[in-house]
C-alpha cells in the first residue's frame, strides 16, 4: 500500500527515504514541495532526479482531504466540511482578521468527552484524525487561499480602508493555527504532536510556536507530556469556578479535577522545568508564553454570576492565565442561553479589578456555524455504530 507522506514529518521522511536508498536531504526538499508549494504530484518535483520521481510514485502518494462543502459568513469567516472517508467528515474554520488569518483545526471524527454545551460532544466519537488529516486541513486551506486575489480573503471586517491584513499576510495567509476544532487533541496525542511539528518546520509551514495554540479540557498527563516534547501556547477550556459545576458541564473534570488541572498549567509556564528539545524552534525554555489562555464559555444562569466569578479569581491566583470569556453560540437542542451583555461585563470587570487580563471574544462565523462549540462536521459514532443526523450543515 503507497504511504501517504502528507502526514510525515521531517523525523519520518528522513527514515523513508533512508529506506528506499536516497539521502536524507531529500526529505528537505519534499517538505517544501508539498507544504510549502502546495504539489502533490511528484512529477511537478522539478529538482528530484526522474528515476526518484517514479520510485515515490511507486511506494508513496500524497492524498489530500476531498472538500465536501464551502460557505462563508459576511465577516470573511470560512467553513470547510472535508471528508475523511466511511461518511465521517470534519469541519475546518478560518478567520480573517486585520494583520492575521487564523485557521480552526480538528483532530478526531467527534469527540469522547460530552461537554454539555458544545455541539460536537453530542455527535458522538468515531476515531482519532490520522497526522495527514491533520496538516491537511492547513494544506487545503493555505492552497485554496492563496489562489485567491488578495481582497477575496482578507475578511469582511468593518475596517477603514488600507487597514485590513498587511503585506506578510497575503503571502501567508494562514499566520495562526488553533487546535480548536472538532475533538479533544491531547487524547489523540502522537497524531496531533506530529501535525504541530510540521506546522512548525521552517521548510513546511515555518509557524512559530506562539503562533499555534492547543486547547485542551484538560488532559493533565498529557499537558505534562506536551510540554515535553512540543510546547505550543496553551490554552484550558476552564468554564467554571469549582469542581461541582465543572463535574457538570465538563465531565472529564471527575477525573482530572481542578486542583491537578491547575497544579498542570503551573508546571507548563515554568521556564526552569524541562531539557531543550531537539527540532523545536525555542523562543524560551518550556511554554512559548508566560501564561495560559483560560477558556470560559458565558452560560446565561449558569456559570456567569459576580459570585462566580469572584471564586475565579480565588481559583487561579496562582497561576499565570488570561481569560477569554466566550459568548455562548446556540446550536440545536444545547438546553443552554447566552448571558446578556451585562452580565458578561459585570463578570469581566470582576476579573479586571482583581488584577487579571480578561477579554470577550468577538463572535465569528455563528451564522454558518462556524463558531466556538457549534462544529459537528459529520459523524458515524463508533460507540453507536449508526449515523448521526448534523443540524445544519452548510450547503456550498
């Protein structure tokens, strides 16, 4: 069977062709050609020898994810359903803001974890994203955007004039990964750690470490694991103040409680922990960042009372975090409301008062479903063994 190189990183490509006979400096030059020029054809690889051409045509492809549908919200948002094979299909998300693009990556068909307030947690599990289908959400989106004219990309933000993406931008179009997509990534570890690494490859895609986030509900061994052997920025989806209310609406908290998540995030943003490790660029030792991003999620009744958010604060005293207090978007049959606007400030100055960076995320791409917690893509759940009808599911 012809491998799939599209999910190997430079540690793998090196072993292939060390195994079909070639030197390891080719593995430099095929990064660049299917990440960086966007070719899977080996016959395009102009500066490959054609007998080496036809050798990896022999042994090797480079299959890139099928694109299902398309739609786009009239802020630029993009929404992309790729198929991933056996009618299971995952939903991919790129944000066009002044100065940046940021890509929405999933990494499982589903997710196991049922957090009560987040769309794909009710589609049920499948399986764990392969490395290729990974790092081709980013191959797609970066191919099918730089062809693109400029201004199609750049958002639909209401800027002036002359003050949208700038010139880095337009030759990269996707400057930030988020892997916030579909699933949980550290419960398919190896997988996603291999995708960030290309990511990260100067000969791939060449993204710095502070420009790909992972957001976790909160894995404590394998926060301990990522900072060891890929440390991204990290972000925490946190959404409640104590154990009683996280047990509900994050159930994966009666195992890894608050007080182990948090102790975890502390050891992340130690600069003094940890080895230097090799082939990941460092701009400090351990975490890119000095601090966490903490995820909180504004359920109107719910979690969103100056009581609670004065345990937050008390909560997470000691341990460096900015908070991004995310409005609830709706999806079918969620049982929850979004607070009002008020009360998601008198939250926030709570925060702001007590001496904490707190901010509320813009809402992007809710009116296609784009938006945080509204993914569900297209799942045959594993655990039911039937299809899942997906509400919504936009046409394009």
């Amino acid at each position: 069977m012809a491998r799939n190189l599209l999910g190997f990183d430079a540690r793998a490509l090196t072993d292939f062709f060390c195994e079909i006979g070639e030197k390891s400096f080719r593995s430099r030059q095929l990064l660049r050609w299917i990440h960086q020029s966007g070719t899977p054809d080996f016959e395009q690889m102009t500066d490959l020898s054609r007998a080496l051409r036809a050798k990896l045509a022999d042994c090797a492809a480079v299959e890139i994810p099928h694109r299902v549908s398309a739609s786009e919200a009239p802020d630029g948002t993009r929404k992309w359903l790729l198929s991933v094979g056996d009618g299971n299909a995952i939903e991919t998300v790129f944000m066009p803001e002044v100065n940046r693009g940021t890509l929405c990556v999933s990494s499982q068909v589903g997710c196991a974890l049922e957090c009560a307030f987040c769309a794909t947690g009710r589609q049920g599990f499948n399986r764990n994203l392969t490395t290729a289908e990974i790092i081709g959400q980013l191959w797609w989106a970066t191919r099918t955007l730089s062809l693109e004219p400029d201004a199609a990309r750049l958002g639909r933000d209401n800027e002036p004039d002359g003050a949208r993406l700038g010139r880095g931008n337009v030759e990269r179009p996707v400057s930030n990964v988020v892997m916030m997509g579909m699933g949980e990534p550290l419960t398919n570890f190896d997988n996603v750690v291999r995708a960030m690494r290309i990511m990260l490859d100067d000969n791939a895609y060449g993204l710095s470490r502070r420009k790909v986030t992972l957001s976790t509900a909160g894995i404590v061994p394998a926060i301990d694991r990522l900072r060891e052997e890929c440390p991204v920025a990290l972000a925490v989806s946190l959404h409640a103040p104590n154990d009683a209310l996280r047990d509900e609406l994050v159930p994966i908290n009666k195992k890894y409680p608050l007080r182990q998540l948090l102790a975890a995030c502390q050891r992340y943003v130690d600069p003094l922990l940890g080895d230097d490790i090799p082939d990941v660029k460092w701009e400090r030792k351990g975490a890119p960042r000095d601090f966490v991003t903490f995820e909180y999620i504004m359920l109107d009744n719910v979690n969103d009372s100056v009581q609670q958010a004065r345990e937050l604060v008390a909560l997470t005293r000691d341990v460096p975090g900015k908070f991004n207090l995310i409005p609830f978007n709706s999806f079918s049959d969620s049982g929850f409301q979004r607070s009002p606007a008020r009360r998601v400030r008198a939250f926030q100055e709570v925060l702001i008062n007590a001496g904490l960076v707190a901010t509320v995320r813009r809402t992007r791409g809710d009116d296609i479903d784009g938006a945080c917690g509204q993914l569900a893509g297209r799942v045959r759940d594993g655990a039911a063994g039937g299809p899942i009808a997906i509400p919504k599911v936009a046409k394009g």
